[in-house]
C-alpha cells in the first residue's frame, strides 16, 4: 500500500467540481490511501468522502512564515507519498509539492 496526497483549496464551487477526480484517483489507485490538504471550511465534507482515507488541513499561513512551513513540511514528508494530485494549481501549492 502506498500514499497519495491530494492538494485542494478554494471555494464550494471548486470543490464540487473535482468530486469525480478524486474518485477516479482512488479507483485508479485502489489499494493506496489517499489524503487531501485542504483548507479547514471543507475538513467536514472530506471527511464523509467516501474516497479519501485522511484530511489534512493547511492553514495557509503566510509562506514567510518558516515555523508553518517546516511544521507542513513534516507532516507531508511523514506520509512518504508516492503521488501528489495538486488540484489546486496554485503558486502556493506548487511549492508544497517541492517538499
């Protein structure tokens, strides 16, 4: 079994729209647990998702802030992903993938 890590911000909208990406992540990655970062308004909505296994919530602190980001960095580095999905797509988010 290995990890998958999703990264979604954003609004309602955005997350309705990638309901049928995250299920097409985990049929196409069935025995693997698949996690998201999101933002702490949708921690509730993911968690009833049938296709997500964990929720992490990013608090989007400012990225000058390094005690933030070390702390994030642990926690993803922790996971030993195989795979991240960054769905968001965003400057802020193509720097999480670098950790």
């Amino acid at each position: 079994m290995s990890n998958i890590l999703i990264i979604k911000h954003g609004s309602l909208g955005d997350i309705a729209q990638i309901s049928g990406a995250i299920q097409d992540i985990k049929e196409n990655h069935p025995n693997d647990k698949v996690f998201i970062l999101t933002t702490s308004p949708y921690e509730k909505l993911f968690l009833k998702c049938p296709y997500i296994d964990e929720v992490y919530i990013d608090q989007r602190f400012s990225r000058l802030n390094l005690f933030y980001l070390l702390k994030l960095k642990r926690i993803i580095s922790k996971l030993r992903l195989i795979k991240i999905y960054d769905l968001q797509n965003s400057s802020r988010t193509s720097f999480y993938r670098k950790f």
